[in-house]
C-alpha cells in the first residue's frame, strides 16, 4: 500500500513537472522600441551587435539554419535557430518581422534572429 501511494506520488509529481514546461517562450514586453534599425539596406552599415527590427521575406534556405532575408532595401543572410521559429511557419510569399542583432566580422554581415513573428 505505501508503495502504491509512493508510485502515484511520483507520477504526480512528475505530470505536474511535464505540464508547466512548454515549448512555447512565455510573453514578453509589448510596446514602443529603441530600436532604429528597420531596414537591411541600414542593417548592412550597422556596428557589430546592433539591435535591429526588420519586416520583409524569406526567400530561400540556405542550410546550416541561415536564410535569404529581402525587404525593400536589400537583401541579407540571417541566421534563425531552430528553438527560436516558435512555431511560425513561412514561405517566400509570407511576411515576416524578425528582432535579433547584426553580426559582423571583416568580410560578412548577418543578421542572428531572436525571434520571429508573422508580419500584420
């Protein structure tokens, strides 16, 4: 018998554990930005490490989790982890805004994603 409460204790406890630990990212702050970044065309010229908000299209995987990214400045290569899609789904046709930080080095400039949302 203490063992049979001992076996539902435990199952219990770990359900509870499995139920409160989603994949999903809990909400954030929602409202005005210090963001002035907002376009590849001013991203390609930004400092290594640069807070940017830019709204455009995936046009192509390029493997290794990097893409083409394209608004209506330019193009550039962005790098968007698989943990951090949460759950959006795009093709070339839908438009996205991505958040994340520019990465630069002596020859190269992308664009590392932290989070992805359907454009409105």
């Amino acid at each position: 018998m203490k063992r049979a409460v001992l076996i539902i204790g435990l199952l219990l406890a770990s359900s509870s554990v499995f139920a409160t630990s989603s994949p999903e990212k809990a909400g954030g702050f929602i409202g005005p930005s210090n963001v002035s970044v907002k376009t590849v065309a001013v991203a390609l010229e930004a400092k290594d490490d640069t807070l940017v908000q830019l709204t455009g299209y995936i046009t192509a995987g390029l493997g290794n989790e990097e893409y083409k990214f394209k608004d209506n400045t330019g193009e550039i290569i962005i790098e968007i982890d698989d943990s951090d899609w949460n759950g959006v789904k795009a093709t070339p046709e839908t438009k996205v805004v991505l958040q994340g930080e520019v990465d630069s080095g002596w020859s190269y400039t992308v664009i590392d994603v932290d989070t992805i949302k359907l454009a409105k």
